[in-house]
C-alpha cells in the first residue's frame, strides 16, 4: 500500500477488526497498547523498508494486555465491539472475541 490508509479503511469494515495506518514507531506501539490493535498498515511511499521494520518491532513488541491496560483503552474496546455488533456483522465461523475482552 502507499500509505496504509486505503488498506486500513477497506479491512476495518469487517467485524471485530482493528486496522491502524502507522507511519513511526511510537504509534505502532499505541496502536497495540491502547487499542489492542490486530492489523497495522504500513505505507512503502511513506516509509523506507529499514524505517518499516522498525514500526513492526514497536508493534511487535507491546503486546497488548489486559491486566496492565489502563482503564480507558479497555472501555474503548468494549465499546468498539459495541459498535461493530451494532454496525456489522458477525461472521458465523468466529468463535474468539477478536481481542475485546480478556
């Protein structure tokens, strides 16, 4: 992707998807901690494959979890799956959380 932008639009319209368009480390690694999120993307015009490498080793490396989590970013996430039970549909063959909950 050039971006990440268009990737991340396109996969965030399926239920209990998390998709974040990062361009640095520092938000790779808030898109995992505070929003749990499965799916970074990453733009090849934005960014060298050295510096892209660095973002998946932040995002890779904090993994979300949610004994430490602060209080906040876990009501976010059980409002995002609020609203993708609102909004979408849940695919029949799901049977996990898609990380919401513990």
């Amino acid at each position: 992707c050039g971006t990440g932008i268009g990737f991340t639009c396109q996969i965030n319209k399926h239920w209990g998807i998390r998709a974040v368009a990062v361009t640095n480390p520092y938000s790779a690694k808030r898109a995992r901690l505070s929003n749990n999120a499965q799916v970074i993307g990453l733009g090849f015009r934005v960014n060298d494959l050295e510096y892209s490498k660095m973002i998946v080793d932040a995002w890779l490396d904090n993994p979300f979890d949610f004994t430490t989590a602060r209080e906040n970013s876990k009501k976010n996430l059980l409002e995002a799956e609020r609203n993708d039970n609102a909004l979408l549909v849940k695919p029949a063959d799901v049977r996990w959380n898609m990380g919401f909950r513990p």
